[in-house]
C-alpha cells in the first residue's frame, strides 16, 4: 500500500508538472476605447497618447502594438495628464485634488508603466481648501511644476521628487498688488484658467485667471512683466510660436489677440471676434492657432456655437484661409490637441477617437489602427473564429476596403515606442453583432482589434428609419458649416434589427446571423454587388397550438422588390419564426447545408440549399405565459428609455460651466444617485436574468439553449449518421436523426428530420452545452474541417460519448444506448452555475507537439474552469471577472486555443488566456530621445588641482567644476582609479 501511494505521488506530482505546462492564467489586453474618457495627453518627443478616465485608470498608446495601462489606487476621476517635456515621465491630476507621477520603465528589454510617486498641495494652517485645489498644470521645459490653484495661486513643485519651492510660489496677493488702477477695483481674480510658457523664452510664463485678466510673469525675477485687461470670463489661452502673440478663448464665444511687449499693460486686445456672431454664443473653451510654412495659420477651437440653436452641437471649428469647417460630433469633446509633423487634428470625445488629416483636400479622417469604438451600435453578441483561411481572410479584407474608400490615405500618425510583440501564429475573427442589425469583422489575431468589414442587415427590412436623420449633413452654404465626423451612432433604426446569434463557417464562407425579432438570414460571400430578392420562409414554431397570443413584438417587414447588396455578405435565405421572439440558440453546417435555429418557444431544421423548412419542435410548456408575452423585447425598451435618459443628463451636463470646488461634490452625488435609479430600475427587468437563470415559476423552460449537429451512433454502434441535438433551460434534450440524400440528388429529393431520443435532466437545470466526444474521447470535428485536411477524421471504431453540461453539472452519456457513465457536479463545491462553456484545445509551453482538449467553463461567479476530456476531471480554475459584472459574464466568449474576450464595459472587451502556450500581450519599448546610458569616467587630478575634491559638474563637453574649481579636460591626466 505504500509502495501505491508512493506511485500515485509521484504520478500526480508528474500531472502538476503538465498542468503547468499547459494551462496558465493571464488578463493580456484591453481591446477597444476606454470607457468614460476624462483627460488628454501628448508627448511631442515620445509621440505617446495619453488617456484618463473617470475609474481612475490611465492608458498610453504609441505606434501600433505599442499600449500601457495603469490604474490609480484612488477611485478618482483623472482630469488632467501631462507628459515631462522630453522625459519618459508623466504627471497626472485627479479630481480628488492628488498629483501622481508615472513612469516609462525599461525591464528585460520591455517598458513598464509604473506609478512612482504621489502628491497633495497643503495649504497654510486654517487656509480654504479653494487656496490648494489644483485647476491647472504647466510641466515646465525646466522640468518643474506649476499648479495654479481655484484661490488664483501658483505654487512650484520639483519634479520627480513632488518638493515644493515655496520660495518661488506666486501668491495671488502678489499679483493683486500690481494689478493696473484702470482694471477697476481689486476684487477676486478667480481660479487660475491657464498657464503656458513662452515658447521663446523659459522663464516666462503667463497666468490668466477666470475672471480675464493674463499675467506676464518671470520666473527669474519673480516679478509681473506684463498685464492684460482682459474683462470677459477666460476660458483658455495659446501662446503663438513667435512668442509675440496671445491669444485668449472666452465664455462669450470670443477669441481675443495680445502682443507681448515691453509695455506693463495692455488694456484692450488687438483683436476681438466672435465667430458665430451676433446672438448669444457658448463658451469656446479651448483654442489654438498653427503657423504653415506657406500661407495662412490654422485656427482650431472648441465650441462658441450659437446658444439658442446649435447650443447642443458638440463641434470642433477649422479655420485656414477661405475653408471653415465645424466638425461636428456625436458625444461630448473631452480635448484635443494638434500634431505638427502630420497636421493632425486628434480629437478625443466621450465616444471614439478621431484623426483628421488636415493635409489632404477635403480633410478627411484616418482610420484608427486601435481604440476604435466597439460600440458604435451597442454590442448585443460576439462569435469568435480561430485560424481563419487566407483565402477567406483576403476576400473579407478586400470587401472592407472597399467601404472605407472615404478615408485618408496618410499613415496612423502616432508612432511612439517599438513594438516587440511576436507576429501572431494564426488569422482569427471576432465578429460582434450590434442592436442597429450590423455585424463587424474584427481582426483579433493580435494586440491591436482591429475593424475589417462591417455588414448591414437592415437592408432585407423595411424599417422605421427618420427621413430627417441625416438632415444635419449640412446643406451647401448653411451657417455654421457643419460636418458630421465619427463613427459613434447609438440610434437604432428598430430595436428588432438587434443581432442576438452569428455563425461562420471559415471554410464555406457561409454566415448566419439571427435578430431579436425571430429572424435567421443565411449569406454568402460575393465579391461583386449583387441585386436580389430575399423570400421570407415563415415557420410556426407553435404549429397552431390553441389558446397561445402572441403579445410581444410584430416580425419585422421583408422588402419584396430586389434590393442591390454591396460586395460582402449578400443574404439569400432568411427563415422568420413566429412568434417573433429573439433567436436563441443558432447552428450552422456547410456541408450538409442546414441551419438549426430556436427560440423561447422551440427549434427548427431549415435546409439553405432548397430553401425549405424541414422541421418543427414546440418546446413550449403550456403554462409558460411568459414566453408569449414577448418580455424580452421589453428588456430591451427599458434599457433603451435608460440611455435615452441618460443621454439627456449628460447633454445638460454638458452646458453647466466647468465644475470646481463643490460643484465635484454634487456631480459626483448626481452620478450616486443616477447609479441607482438605474439599478433599480434593471431590477424591474427579472426575464433579462431569467434567460440566465431558472427561475421559481419555471418560465421560459422550453428556450432552447443550444444546438448541435453530429455525425455519430444513433440506433446502434455499427452506423453513424448526421444528427440535430437540442437542450433547453427546462433540462431537456432532444436528438433527431436527419436523412440526407445522395449528393447528385440533393436538389432534388427532400432532406428529412426524425426524433430519435430524448433526456430529461433529473435537476432540470438548463441545458448551456452539448457535444459528442469520438472513439478517442475528442471532440468531433467541425463540418469541413478534415475535408481541408486541418482535423484528423473522427475515430468511428470507438463508441462515442454525448456530453451534456447543465448549469449544475457536465456528465457524459454512452451512444447510442444513452446510459449515464460519469459526472462532474460543479454546484456541490461552491453553488455556482455556469453560465458559459466551451471546447478548447491546450498545447505544451515545453513540446511542440503535445497538446489536450479540455472544456472551458464560466460560472456566475466569474471563475473560470478548465475540465478534461473525455475523463471530466477538474483541472485548473482561476478567478476572472467579479460575481457582481452580470453583463461582462453574459458577453464572455472563448476561442479554440484557450483564449478568451468579455467586455469590461460597453466599449471594451478585456482578453484573457487560460493557455501556458497561447498569449496574445503587448510588448513594447520606448526610449527617451535624452535617455542615452551614461558614460562612465574615473580621472586622476594632476597639478595644480590634486587637492581632493568632492563635488563634481560637468559644464561643457570641454570642462568640469569641481566644488567651484573649473578643471580644462587637457588638465586631466590619463584616466584612472
């Protein structure tokens, strides 16, 4: 006995050693735009992006591949970022009034960003908090920090160490002493709005204060050097490269210019405009002017609309010369900046990111290689494809290009950093389906997600679209000249064009995509356009049950005349359930040539080549009155009235003046309470967590979980043949045997389904998975799959195994007797459900050519579980996403090698490897244009100068200090200990 407990020790001690080898956890990558963006930062010198958002966390992105995130300790919005001038260090403000110092750090050849440092301003005993809270930020090429406070001071703190020079702080006492007797009484100058040094000389910097008045201050001197009057509230200043010319941004919609001259004061600008006119205009609260080589300056700025008509519009205008754009925006602008090099305009807004090419005729946009917004339309599913075809992968690129011919043709203008990440092993597609009926082709095979192709499903459909919606194009000579730019468009045409189901078959190229309204459309890939009728074939799921009414939602209208499709996915079948209620569950095999769909009420065969139904199941329990109630579609308005609710506080968000002080309070308590009215109002929506889990009343047990085709042993173990398997959220689970004809009769003769068994789950727990497992106990492989010689051909000597996982637990049955052989019962350990699972194959870290299958599984705790195949063992878990994230665990999907995506908000998928082998992470390394490594000298003094010194400076290429004695190089002797 304890020779046999010494082997099994050793056995497993073998098995830990494997497991390490093949399974490892990792959160590798944020993909897409980060939600609720605060602030924006530029490095000239890195050519680094910097984004803050309002969770506190802090995002950099350079050339493509080339991301860092960090994420402060404070739950703190950040509200402004600034990058060193010519260092790898940035500094970032949060609203909770602390300053934080990140760094770019190299280990092991990669950069790290890390937190290095921490800083509050204290004020003088007894001081108002007013006299410290920090309202803007000057890094100074000198590589110091001025903080102007809400109270008007300005304080100098030594950057990286946060000390502060209070010898060198300017008080607002200061300032208030000198001011000129014609700018009226000495009454508070307000917070300090601005800070900029001279680009010519360093050791000026101008101070504008919210009540209009700009101060020309000298460092050296500590003294003013210049005042200008100006009386209108002061919302942003931009000092001209030249260093002559000032110009201030007003609360009236003004800009104003100033020289800087040797005069004290300037009492009046050199120029005043408004540019909108002559009716009350908002704020323009921030502006810059750009000097070309040839020809007029650019003027850029933020707002300044007409108040009483366009006071909503979030727009960006564009003056050079005789051309005058406002480019108008879907969300809120948050900043933007200019880069000189490529004459870009970056603009962030709470949205999206926007590019635009300001070099070009017409100044179009550049695409975006990252931070594209995920959430043009709201993100309804996902469908990741691994190892995609090249074939497959050039046409769909192909077709994508074509739809993007209205976008610049200039290079990605942000190029910061060296990406050190390997080339990815294989082509994968993410696939997301959107509310507005759209479904985009996602390059997921590295760092960056990047947008190939976008398909409309809309057009099959005639639609509740305005007429008026693209009204604000802008006519030709309108006033103010908008443009409409961006991708973000959140309206939905019909909430029933939602897409709720994707399949794609990546050697067929055929693509199903199933709605919220009960429709299936089955495409193909054609690389022309193409005009065509798409015939509805209407299947009644309820076959003609009495005393069932529908009361949810009408099906959706199917154009009958031709419709011209672009190149791309062109549909040509499409199946319209009724009831009309969202697709559920949807399974597509190209070789056979049939999609199996279902729904809350039952589930479907439809044969794609004939374009005939074959079959019909009512799982439909009669006393499921909720099922016909349409309630998910209700789901759907409340959160629909929810973001229209919300898209109004923040547009009156919007117009309120810039928060200060204890305006943060009350915003923050708004956003408290706008929280909650918001959870108690999804807590009116029970069906939507009902679809996740079983409830009291058992409603909705007939929806039909998932579907699978299989070719196996249905009557007895000598003959396989193709097979439909159904689970529902009752526990149940039906198999229909399917007769195909032979393939020169396929057109001909009818395909048909039988039923050919049926399992009741004793715990009734819904049905989430369903797959057969081969002779060798793996999985079969999908429909073409060995025919493109990518899978070895199912072992059929063997018996087969069905695998069933419940929400409670994954157990596996003998084919085709059906008898139970072995289970896993996940709820004994911690009470958890899964809520989503599949099949992953896991290769060694150490051999090339070992590899395992094994079932991935999430449960409503957000753990994640890899189990065995065919033995169901547990094998690994790990902790992945917080119970409390019901949405990031319903979006999670994962890929075929052990990866894994769920979106960490409504614009961001976090991805996550359960693989020791597959890892999809950045790597990059960025250098300081001053980061050269130090040269390191030892040197003998010879006389007159072999007195021991101890301090040392270097103050040419030609000679050294040493405390006060300046040694030529030529005095050195030959270097030495």
């Amino acid at each position: 006995a304890r020779m046999k407990r010494f082997r099994r020790h050793g056995h497993d001690s073998q098995r830990d050693k494997l497991k390490q080898e093949l399974f490892q956890f990792n959160k590798t990558v944020e993909h897409g735009f980060p939600h609720q963006p605060s602030a924006l930062g530029y490095s000239p010198s890195l050519d680094l992006l910097a984004i803050g958002t309002r969770s506190g966390a802090i995002k950099l992105y350079g050339a493509p591949g080339v991301e860092f995130m960090g994420l402060h300790d404070e739950n703190a919005a950040v509200t402004q970022v600034h990058f060193l001038p010519n260092e790898l260090e940035l500094v970032t403000l949060l609203d909770d009034n602390s300053l934080h110092m990140w760094t770019l750090r190299a280990h092991n050849s990669v950069s790290e960003l890390l937190e290095v440092g921490r800083f509050t301003l204290t004020g003088p005993p007894g001081a108002p908090p007013s006299v410290t809270r920090v309202t803007s930020v000057l890094a100074l090429s000198s590589g110091e920090l001025l903080l102007g406070t809400e109270g008007g001071h300005v304080f100098v703190v030594e950057v990286p160490g946060f000390r502060e020079l209070e010898e060198r702080n300017i008080s607002v006492e200061d300032i208030q002493k000198r001011i000129p007797e014609e700018y009226g009484p000495r009454r508070n100058l307000e917070c300090v709005e601005a800070l900029q040094e001279n680009p010519r000389n360093p050791q000026q910097v101008l101070i504008g204060y919210g009540r209009g008045l700009m101060v020309l201050w000298d460092l050296q001197k500590k003294c003013a050097v210049q005042h200008f009057l100006g009386t209108q509230q002061l919302e942003s200043v931009w000092w001209m490269e030249d260093g002559i010319t000032i110009i201030s941004s007003h609360s009236d919609g003004s800009y104003c210019h100033w020289s800087v001259s040797e005069e004290d004061v300037q009492s009046q600008p050199n120029k005043q405009e408004t540019p909108y006119g002559s009716f009350p205009c908002k704020a323009i609260s921030k502006i810059l002017q750009l000097p070309t080589k040839q020809g007029p300056p650019y003027l850029i700025f933020s707002g300044g609309m007409p108040r009483a008509s366009y006071g909503d519009r979030h727009c960006i205008s564009v003056i050079h010369s005789k051309t005058h754009i406002a480019l108008d925006f879907t969300s809120r602008i948050i900043d933007f900046f200019v880069i000189r090099e490529g004459n870009a305009l970056v603009v962030l807004v709470e949205e999206e990111l926007v590019v635009v090419d300001l070099q070009s005729e017409g100044w179009p946009v550049i695409q975006t290689p990252y931070l594209v917004p995920l959430h043009c339309s709201a993100i309804t599913c996902s469908h990741h494809v691994s190892s995609i075809p090249l074939k497959l992968w050039e046409r769909v690129l192909a077709t994508g290009e074509l739809q993007n011919t209205h976008y610049s043709r200039k290079p990605w203008p942000i190029n910061g950093g060296k990406n050190l990440a390997p080339d990815p092993p294989q082509r994968d597609l993410l696939l997301t389906g959107h509310e507005d009926g759209t479904v985009r082709f996602w390059d997921a095979s590295g760092v960056c997600l990047y947008p190939m192709y976008k398909l409309s499903t809309a057009g099959v459909f005639h639609t509740d679209a305005d007429p008026n919606d693209n009204m604000n194009q802008g006519a030709e000579g309108e006033w103010p000249p908008f443009r409409k730019v961006g991708c973000f468009d959140p309206y939905s045409d019909d909430p029933r064009l939602g897409v709720q189901k994707i399949h794609l078959c990546k050697y067929s190229g055929y693509l199903t995509v199933a709605g919220t309204a009960g429709q299936v459309l089955v495409m193909e890939l054609n690389d022309e356009a193409a005009e065509q009728t798409v015939e509805a074939t209407v299947v009644d799921l309820l076959q003609g049950q009495e005393g069932f009414r529908w009361k949810g939602q009408a099906r959706l209208d199917v154009r009958h005349e031709p419709v011209t499709f672009p190149p791309g996915f062109q549909p040509f079948a499409l199946v319209q359930c009724l009831p009309p209620a969202v697709v559920t569950a949807i399974a597509l095999h190209s070789e056979w040539k049939l999609v199996a769909f279902g729904t809350s009420h039952g589930f479907g065969l439809y044969d794609y080549q004939q374009r005939t139904n074959i079959m019909v199941r009512c799982t439909l329990n009669p006393s499921d009155q909720l099922a016909l109630e349409g309630p998910l579609s209700r789901v759907k308005s409340i959160k629909k009235s929810l973001r229209q609710s919300f898209r109004r506080i923040r547009r009156s968000r919007v117009s309120m003046r810039k928060h200060h002080g204890n305006n943060a309070a009350k915003l923050q308590e708004i956003n408290a309470r706008l929280d909650a009215e918001n959870l108690q109002d999804m807590e009116l929506a029970p069906v939507q967590r009902k679809i996740e889990a079983r409830s009291s009343d058992d409603s909705f047990t007939g929806l039909v979980r998932t579907l699978y085709f299989a070719d196996s042993f249905m009557s007895d173990g000598g003959h396989s043949t193709p097979s439909l398997w159904a689970g529902t959220n009752g526990g149940a689970v039906f198999a229909y045997v399917i007769r195909l004809p032979p393939v020169e009769r396929r057109m001909e003769d009818k395909v048909t389904a039988h039923p050919a068994k049926e399992i009741q789950l004793m715990h009734r727990a819904p049905v989430v998975g369903l797959a057969i497992l081969d002779g060798r106990g793996a999985p079969l492989p999908e429909p073409l799959e060995v025919a493109h010689d990518l899978a070895r051909s199912p072992d059929m000597l063997g018996s087969h195994h069905l695998l069933v996982v419940s929400e409670e637990q994954i157990k596996l049955f003998t084919l085709p007797k059906v008898s139970a052989k072995t289970k896993l019962k996940l709820t004994a350990t911690d009470g958890s459900r899964v809520r989503r699972v599949g099949v992953a194959s896991f290769g060694s870290s150490r051999v090339e050519d070992y590899s395992e299958s094994g079932l991935v599984v999430l449960t409503n705790l957000g753990d994640l579980h890899v189990v065995s195949l065919p033995a169901i063992k547990m094998q690994v878990h790990y902790p992945c996403i917080r119970r409390e994230d019901v949405s990031g665990i319903a979006s999670c999907v994962f890929t075929k090698h052990g990866q894994g995506f769920y979106l960490i908000s409504p614009s961001e998928f976090e991805r996550f490897s359960l693989s020791a082998r597959c890892l999809v992470e950045p790597r990059s390394l960025v250098e300081s244009s001053n980061s050269k490594a130090p040269i390191k000298m030892h040197f003998a003094l010879s006389e007159p100068y072999s007195t021991p010194r101890l301090c040392c400076h270097v103050l040419s290429s030609s000679a050294f200090m040493f405390c006060h004695t300046t040694v030529p190089l030529s005095a050195l002797c030959t270097p030495g200990n």
